[in-house]
C-alpha cells in the first residue's frame, strides 16, 4: 500500500470550499465575458525556448519529461507554463492573421511556479487575466477598463472594501531622472528601495538613495515626492503642478485621461486611488500600473496587479502589439480566506434538493420524481442506499441540502410526495406532479 | 527572435471554437451538478508513487523536473496526472473522515499522456469524469443514474444521435468460464479476439480462440454469443433463458434491474442498447460496463466510457470503497468536429453588444453608456480605437456581434442612441436611458 503524502505547494480544497472557489471563479469569468473579453485555454505546456525567450531566469519553471523516455529520445524540451502572459505572446505571434484587433481574451487557469515551500507561496496556483493588445497602437481608455472591470469583479465578490492604485510608470521614470538618476539600473533600484520606505528606518532609506550617487537635494526630492499622501483629486493636481519633464508630464496626463475614464465607467471614488509610490515591475511596464489591495485584509498585499505594455511579444514576431493587462491572484488571497474561515462557506452540495427513498420496492417511482426535478433544472440528488430515513437526513443534513423530499410508499400510491424545508422544518404535502412547481416557489424564497 | 513551433498533440482553440468548446464544457458541467455531483479540483501533478501505486506502466506519465534544480535536491519524485480516477482515490483516502458517503464527485480537466503525436491521439485533452463512491457498499441503481446523466449530456449537447450501450463484466466472465476458460488471462484474451470480430476474417477469430484451448463447441457458443445482434428486450429475455452459471446469472440480474432504472430515469430506448459483446478494460471493471457512441460519427468511437468497480483506492487506503464512474472524452469527439467543421460555430465574441466610438471628444458618454448595459449583464465590447465607423464595423461583423450601438455627437447631445440589428440591419433610435431595455428585449428575439 502505498502512503499518501500531501505534496506541500498544491492547495486542494473539500468540497465546499471548492463550492465556494468555483463561485469565485464564476463571477470573475461573468465579469470578464461581460465586457467582452474572449476565452483562452493554452495548453498548459509550452516549449522551454518560448518560456525562456524573455531569460526567464527569475522563474522557476517545471520541465517535463516522459518517465519511460526512450532510447535517443530528445525530451526535455517542453515545460509548464509559469504565467499566461508568455502563453498568450506566444498565441497571438502564431495567430496573428486570425485575430481581430484589439484582441481581448480572458484565460483564467493553473500557472505552475516550482518555489521552495513557503506560508502564502503555491507551486499550482490560479491566475486570472485579461489583456486587450493593439496592432501597432492601442487607445489609452483601456487602461481605464481594465480597472473597472477588476471593481465590478471585486464588488460582486463581496469581499468588503477595495482599492486599486493607480500610477504611470512614466511619472517615475521621468521625476526620477529629473533628480539625477540616469540609467534604468538606478532608477530601478530607487523604486526598490521606495517601495520599502514604511519598513525600514529613515536613515537607511537616505543612506541606500545616497549610495546612488544622488546628492542631500535629490534623496528629499524623492523621500518628499513618495511620502505624501494624497487624494486621487489632490494628487492629480499636485502632479500637474511639478514641472519634471515632458516624460513625466505625458505620464501625468495619462493618469488624469484614465482617472476621467474611470469615473465615466462609474468606479467608485473609494474604488481607486492615484498613489505614485507603486512601482510595479518597472522593467516590462511602459504606462499605467495597477495594484489592488482588500482593505480588510491588508497582509494579503497585492491581490490584482497589472499595467500597460509596449509590446507583447517582441521576441516572437517582429509586429508591434502594445497592450494592456491585469491579473487576479485569485489562490492566492481566497485559499487564505477560505483556510482561516474568513470566507462564507455554503453547502457541501451543489444540488437543492435531496429526494430521499424509503421503500426499494418503490425505487422507480423515486427515480421517476428526481428526473422530473433534474428536468425543471432543479439541482437534485437521489439518496439510493438501502438506509433508514433517520440516516438519510442526516447525510442531508452534513452537506446541506435547503429540501428534501420525503415519501412513504402509501404517500406515493396516492400519488403523494412531502417537501421538507430542512433549515425550518416546515414540510408541505403535494401531488407528484405539483413537485417541481412546488420545489421552484420554496427555492425563490 | 524564438521561431513558434506548435507542439503536436497539444491542441489549441482560436475564439469561435474555444467559445463552443467551452459552451460544450458548461453543458457537462450544468448536467453534473444538477445531479448533485460536488465539484473537485486536485492539482495537476502527483507523487509518481501515487500514480503507479496500480503499475501505471500503460500509461506514459510525464514527470516533472525544476528546470534549474540544485545540487542535491531529490526532485522527479513528482509528475502530471494521466486521469482522473487515481487523483480521486488519493483524494477519498486522505479526506475520508470528511466526506460523505455515497460521495458524489465530478471534475472536469485537462490529463497528460506522453503519447507519441498520432491523429486523434492528444498529449493533452480534458475528461469529463463523474464517480459515485460507497462506504462498503454502493446501491446498484447508480449504475443506472450514471447512464441517465450521459444521456441529459449528450441530448443536450444536440450532437445527433447517441447509444449508451450496456454490458456487464459478470454476464462475459460467467459465459467465458462456462465455455472451459479458466483463468482471467485468458478470458481476457479472448475478449481481445471477440472485440476484433468485425475486422477480421471468421476463420482467424477461430484460428485465435482454437488458440486458448477451446475446442469446436467452446469456439462457436463464443461465435453465437457475441454475433448476435438483439434489442434490449430480446437481449436480456435471451440472456435469462440461458443456464449458464451463478455469476453469469447475477450479472443478467444486474443488468436487468439497471434497464429497469434507466427506463424510470427517462431514458430513450434509442439511447441505450444492451450488447454482451462490450468489453471495456475488463481487468478494472468488476460490474456494470459501458460504451458509447455517436450514430452520425462512428467513426470516433467510444466518446464516453466507464464502469462498476469493486474497490476504488486499494492502494492507498484499507476501507473497502466500491464505486461506479463514467467519463467524457469531450477533447477526443469535439475536436475533431470542430477540426472538419462538424459543429456549428457561433460568434468569435462572448459579447452581444458593440458600442461604437464615433467621436472621442464624447469617449466619457461612450463609456457610460457601456457600463449602463454590463450592469444589466448585458455582454458588452467598447471600440475605443479612433477608427472610422466603417472600420469598427468591420471589425463588429469580424467577430460576429448581434448588435451595435451608434452615435453621433449630435445625436448624444440630444441624449439619443442607435441600436443596430447587425444580421438584418435593422435599426431603431432610443434614448440613451432606455437603451439597455431596448437591447434586452432585441436580444430575446
């Protein structure tokens, strides 16, 4: 007999918090389709080359091979995917000439990263993204989409508060070489070292930005520019006001054309934020950038992050395709929540109905009322083993089921069932055909 | 530049066809749950014990290796799944105490099988797969509901014509020991020769089972047997008038009463046949058998198979877990219709609805507008390029959209819009706050 070992790294869920997953997935995937975004499925194994076409060094990507390799067998040139973006480069570079542009597509699915175990890391883990990717130009108001369809999304998961930042990498990138940071290496580096303002001291914060050559001038410029706080309104005005450079000033307009557009899509004020501290992969990003956090869950960090992009897949086609995209970590902060309890579990069934059986003789006529239910679309289950009813119920009761129907073999030879409410108790006797009607009217309630 | 190469065997969808595959996957998926089948979602990759915790060795398993693996990490201890029904038993067996029984599971995804790249042959392809486990015992009336469910499936997913066809493994292993093969390698064999009747010539199907140690007589009742072509009511008459022996007997019992079921389920005698000449893997299946196939495509053979078996995790666990499960080859049949453009194909866009963009001085009302309709769920695209209207058009007929919403400055000034019947070309002038009615009720039409 073989021992079964959890492999740490691969989540799974029982199931009803798979329920209560799945539904997760549903609203992302209704948000998505909502807004027109076409559906994905990659293989979840591409060639190591297309993987690693970008260096790739930073993931740790899982290679496959075939454990009964032949003889001379080459292998080992395929791996698993480590994100959707690549597959998607990948996808749109092989079909460019049977796509309409903009090319919307949604692929929510399992990446595969092989981390070393950690609290909050996972090896399989989902992700959710959308892209829209132009032919060689792409219109600035997606980037404002992109942010309501994450508000509806998140709104309609009902995981309390949220707010999605909101910055232009152009507005880093051109107030930091305003101050004297010239190579991309060095700018790069500042925003690291920004990013960890609120966990280090002061001092180490200058003492790392003076290391970069900047002068007591350039190291407050920035500690000032990053430390304040603003509203989305207040920001934008400060913003308009500085005088960097034209880099920064185009950055600064893309924010407020975005911000504009956000507010048509009808985001919620609380819903986003214009917060010029989030740097965001600074060195695949080309425009806006995204970061979301839950306000009620703060140590979840960045629970969608995403941006704007040149271009897709410059390593794959010599065709310029701009785009943008954001990504839904949705493992990552809904396995936490489902794992402390923080998340509403519902039944262990997806079914309404359980229709119990009390008499084997009778067993056709029971199969005969669950395919009248299954029929009206009534989400129903038979309970077939030959047990007491008393045992019955209480399997009803471990997964849940609103209603059960119960009947006697008297009750049916008068062609009588009973719908029992199982959270009340209530029951009510109805005729055989009545059923689904009846069964309809107590699940709206 | 990385040249693309596609990788054989792994299939890939453009938008139309993933639309319909997906529509295909959302049919099984409602037919599972609406008979109260929890969902599962076990990771893509298992322990390589786990997976040949049976032998495995008919299965070409794809291991898993971190690309960049380190001095002495072990690794390779870990691989992709080849089905679903291994997963399930290292799942029942590690979560038994928290589950309830019968357990009812459904998963639908993608396995991995290191085949080498032929037609019809994919190195990854979803299985639709749905198990009904026992504590002990398992009622025989879900082999019955296994058949009914397929059939819901398959009658709604308007692929033709379809038959369940029935057998049952106790019906052949009785019959054969009757006819004087003694041991199971050999019953085995000669189910092999039976399954190839129709391809080859009568005299090397005697030839074959002279071979086992069969004399004339054994050789022509295995003939008459498997030859012969009956309804289901004359097959089990037939099959009861025989006196073969107790387990033959049983299995005739089985069947009979699982007949009996389907009929009470509501099953359509055109969608069911019992065939004492289907086989399936006769070394797992310990009960009920079955196959399936399309009347309009026989030529793809069973898309959906399954079977009773005794006991699910032998190997991983000492409760006696008697099970009876059937599975979907959805990738295996709706490919390759989708391939020969077999299955019709419906737009190249989730959306119903394409809002044009006439003029961006306006983009904020375009964008209102375009929320408006996806808080009524109506599906809904935005063109947000600068384009002439013809080519946002254009771009609208591309990819199939029912209907556009057109406006002028002028006539969003007037606070009017445009709803245009893309098929027709019908079109009608409403206000801007009547528009998602308007749609609504263009979209039932």
């Amino acid at each position: 007999m073989v021992k079964i070992k959890p492999i740490s790294g691969f989540p799974e869920l029982l199931p009803a918090e798979q329920i209560a997953f799945n539904t997760a997935l549903g609203v992302v995937k209704k948000h998505f389709e909502n807004a027109g975004f076409v559906p994905m499925d990659t293989p979840a194994i591409e060639r190591v080359e297309t993987l690693m076409a970008k260096g790739g060094a930073d993931h740790e990507i899982y290679g496959i091979h075939r454990l009964k390799a032949e003889e001379g067998e080459g292998g080992k040139d395929m791996a698993l995917r480590f994100d959707l973006t690549v597959p998607l480069a990948r996808f749109v570079s092989q079909n460019f000439g049977q796509l309409a542009f903009p090319f919307r597509r949604y692929q929510i699915a399992p990446v595969w990263r092989g981390e070393r175990p950690q609290a909050g890391r996972y090896r399989q883990f989902y992700q959710c993204d959308i892209d829209v990717i132009g032919d060689g130009a792409l219109a600035l108001a997606h980037d404002a989409e992109m942010v309501a369809i994450i508000a509806n999304v998140l709104k309609d998961l009902k995981v309390g508060g949220f707010v999605v930042r909101l910055n232009n990498r152009k507005i880093l990138e051109g107030f930091l070489k305003n101050v004297g940071l010239a190579n991309m290496e060095d700018i790069q580096e500042a925003l690291r070292i920004v990013d960890r303002i609120e966990k280090v001291p002061a001092e180490t914060t200058q003492k790392n930005l003076k290391e970069l050559g900047l002068g007591a001038e350039g190291v407050m410029a920035i500690l000032d520019f990053f430390n304040t706080s603003y509203t989305t309104n207040e920001a934008l005005l400060a913003l308009k006001d500085m005088k960097v450079n034209a880099l920064f000033a185009e950055g600064v307009e893309e924010l407020e054309n975005v911000v504009q557009a956000l507010r048509a899509l009808g985001v919620a004020e609380e819903n986003f934020k214009v917060d010029v501290s989030i740097a965001r992969g600074l060195g695949y990003y080309t425009g806006s950038i995204y970061e979301t956090s839950l306000t009620n869950y703060p140590e979840l960090g960045s629970i969608c992050s995403g941006g704007r992009y040149e271009n897709l897949a410059g390593n794959f086609t010599t065709k310029k395709l701009p785009g943008v995209g954001i990504s839904i970590g949705l493992s990552r902060f809904l396995i936490p929540l489902l794992e402390k309890g923080k998340w509403p579990l519902g039944k262990a069934t997806p079914a309404d109905v359980i229709v119990t059986v009390q008499d084997q003789k009778a067993l056709p006529t029971y199969l005969e009322i669950t395919q009248s239910l299954r029929e009206m679309n009534i989400k129903t289950e038979v309970y077939l083993e030959p047990k007491k009813l008393e045992k019955q119920m209480k399997y009803a009761n471990k997964k849940g089921f609103p209603l059960a129907v119960i009947a006697s073999l008297e009750e049916l030879n008068r062609g009588k069932v009973i719908v029992r409410d199982l959270a009340t108790g209530d029951q009510q006797t109805v005729s055989q055909k009545e059923l689904p009607d009846a069964v309809l009217s107590l699940l709206k309630r």
